[in-house]
C-alpha cells in the first residue's frame, strides 16, 4: 500500500471488518485509518503495510469495552462496519467514543429484524403483516391467520409467508412458505425467527448517505430477480418513484434518529404507488452495489461512506464529492450472480451469447471444485458475479434477467 498522505484536520477512522475494496479506498483516501478484523488478516496487513488492530467479532460483548477503549486510546473518532456481523460492535464502540449512548441501542435496531419493523411502525412507516416464530407451530398458525385475514376460501392456494432470520444478511435464512407441509422442512436450529406477510409489489433497494441527518446522496437500486441480479441508476419507471421514495427515506432517519453514516433499506412498491418498509441495514449491500456504483458515476462510494460517518467531514466536502443523481452517471452497470442449474458438474463454460454481448465486461467466477452442486436450501450464496455495463436500462434489464435461463458451469 502506498505511504497515505492523511490530512490531520479530518477525523481518524476504523473500518469494522475485511473488505479488501474498503481498505484500499481508504488507503487512497485522505482519512488516517486503521483496519480492525479477525487474526487471519493478519499477516496481509503486514505483508502491505495496511494499520490494523485484531478482534474477533464472535465473542459476546462483555469484552466491546475493550475494543472501545483501545480504538479511543489510538484517537480514533469512529467505527465504520462493512458487515452485518459488525453492525452492534460498531454502535457499541461509537457510543463510547462520541459519548453517545443511544448509538448502541440504535445499533441493536438496525440489527434485530422484528424490533426494526416495531419501531419503523411507530414512525408511521406501513409495513406488512409480521411475528416472531418460536416453533412450528407458530408459523401454521402464522400461515393459517393470515390466509383467514385475507379471506381465503377452501381450496383457494395460500397466500406465502416469509421466514427470515433475525440478524443475518439479505438473503440468508430467508424461505417461502406456502403449506402447513413446507413448514416440516424447517430444521430445529434456525428458530427463533421473523415471519411476515408476502407482499405482492416492486422490490428495490435503496443507498443512502447521510450527513448532518440529511441525504447526501440517493441511489435506487433496481432488482432485476431479487438474489440473482441489480443494475443501478433504475430504469426511469422505477426512478419515477424518486421524490416518493426521497420523503420514505427521511421519514426513515427521523425514526431512527440517523445523524449520520450509511442506511440500505429495501422496500416494495405496490401497483397503487403505496410504499411498504421491508427493513434497513447500516451497511453496505451486498452483489458489489459499491462497485457497480463506481462503475456508474466514478465516485469511490466507500470513500463516501468514510465521509459520510466522519464527525469532522464539511459540508462543503460532502457537495463537492458526490456527483448528481441519475443526471451525473456516465451509463447503467449490472451485475448477475450464478448459480449452477445443473446438479452435476464439471467446468466453467461462460455462455458465448453472454461473452460477445456489447455489455458484457467481466467475470469473478472460477472453475467448480466439487463436481455435485449442493442443494440450495432457502436463497443460497451464488458461485460468484459477471458484471455488465452499457447505455441502455431497458437493454440492461432484459439481458440481467435472459442470463437467468443460460448454464454457466455445464
């Protein structure tokens, strides 16, 4: 890494987790900073000269003090976490170096699914149908009430419910269940968990930096398949929805008490223009969103994140470092995560239609190394991303999705 040039009238920052993306972005950066992360990053750090302070985000918090206190005694002014993982280590830590209590319960919100839809309710944000499940029992009777709810006739097909883990990113642990039968296919140890109401309408996610309690900037990421692709900036029919979705996101800082930092929530937007809530992370997304932002408008968006939690960052930097929304970005970037289709297989064949398309810019995925793909339980974790890039939503869109019906490992 390269001998940083900080500029000491800005704040000292600790990144919460390993992302190599992150840590070079801040490497390039006029922030001091230091990395916290697990041992095993160890010798990396050292081997690149990149500060580091280990800590391992497994054990309980009886010991956060410890890392609040060593990042203090370093002059650190804020925690920044890559992870959901580091989401209530960041408050805990945050709340202890700017003496602000509230940060840790605020983070435990962010983390806990059900108390987040508790408190979105309260701010008057709509949300579905939602319970906690202890067992199966309380999702037959989960299922069965909200079918009732809905006027369900026997023999009508049952509306689905969502199962969901309390605390985990995105995808995982996420199940559709539509029959008192599915519910059996739950193993014991994935209890407690939320379940909630399906609610027909547009899934999309939103990115937003926050500076002063205000948005510093606002990306609407379109899901082309939710867990299988994205592009941003949306397509205009989802864009539309822009001052709509402006005014959910400061309804959304309000109630959350957001003065500063990261927010990614998700929400749907039914056929009558309603928006629903579906929740809210303090972090970055997932399927290399950053990237693919960067890709789009040439800002570093961790860079922004750094900006965005540093309690020393201006105004006037906040304006002159994000580019205009939409209007600014230089064309639409995608990407697609694979996943095999095929039960049995032995190499990599990346389809040519993908490779020759005008779009088409690269790919991080690598030959399979077991030949049986592992059944999918619920959203599985895709074998890695190709990415694209071109002028065009609707053409983006479409090829996001056609990449759905094509084998990339054969």
């Amino acid at each position: 890494m390269s001998e940083q040039k900080y500029n000491p009238e800005k704040g000292y920052i600790a990144l919460l987790g390993w992302s190599l993306n992150a840590v070079e972005a801040a490497d390039k950066f006029d922030r001091r900073y230091v990395v916290v992360a697990p041992d095993w990053a160890e010798a990396y750090c050292e081997e690149h000269d990149i500060p580091y302070v280990p800590w391992n985000f497994e054990r309980l918090n009886d010991r956060s003090v410890e890392i609040s206190q060593t990042l203090k005694e370093m002059g650190v002014d804020v925690a920044i976490p890559l992870f959901e993982e580091t989401v209530e280590w960041a408050g805990a830590i945050n709340s202890v170096l700017m003496d602000k209590p509230r940060l840790f319960g605020q983070a435990m919100l962010l983390r806990d699914k059900a108390l987040m839809k508790r408190r979105a309710q309260l701010g008057g944000i709509r949300v579905g149908i939602f319970e906690e499940a202890h067992d199966k029992g309380d999702v037959i009777r989960f299922l069965k009430r909200v079918n009732q709810t809905l006027l369900k006739l026997d023999g009508d097909p049952n509306d689905p419910i969502h199962l969901k883990a309390f605390d985990k990113a995105g995808c995982l642990g996420h199940r559709v269940i539509r029959t008192p039968d599915e519910v059996d296919t739950i193993p014991e140890e994935e209890f407690p968990v939320l379940m909630e109401s399906h609610l027909d309408g547009w899934e999309f996610a939103v990115e937003a930096w926050i500076h002063n309690g205000k948005i510093a900037f606002l990306n609407i990421s379109e899901y082309v398949t939710l867990g299988y692709s994205v592009f941003v900036p949306a397509t205009p029919d989802l864009e539309k929805y822009r001052d709509q979705i402006r005014g959910e996101i400061e309804k959304l800082i309000k109630t959350f008490d957001i003065e500063f930092g990261f927010i990614h929530p998700e929400y749907f937007v039914t056929s009558d223009r309603t928006m629903y809530f579906g929740e809210v992370a303090y972090r970055p997304p997932g399927f290399k969103v950053f990237e693919l932002l960067e890709r789009a408008y040439g800002f570093n968006a961790y860079q922004g994140m750094i900006l965005a939690f540093d309690p020393k960052t201006t105004d006037e930097e906040i304006k002159a470092f994000f580019p205009t929304e939409v209007v600014d970005a230089k064309g639409y970037a995608g990407c697609f995560g694979v996943y095999p289709r095929r039960r049995v297989v032995s190499k990599l064949e990346i389809p040519e239609e993908t490779e020759n398309h005008e779009y088409f810019e690269s790919h991080e995925l690598t030959p399979p190394l077991e030949e049986t793909v592992t059944k999918r339980t619920a959203f599985g974790t895709h074998w890695g991303l190709v990415y694209f890039f071109g002028d065009d939503p609707y053409v983006m869109r479409d090829l996001l999705k056609h990449q759905e019906d094509l084998d990339f490992y054969v």
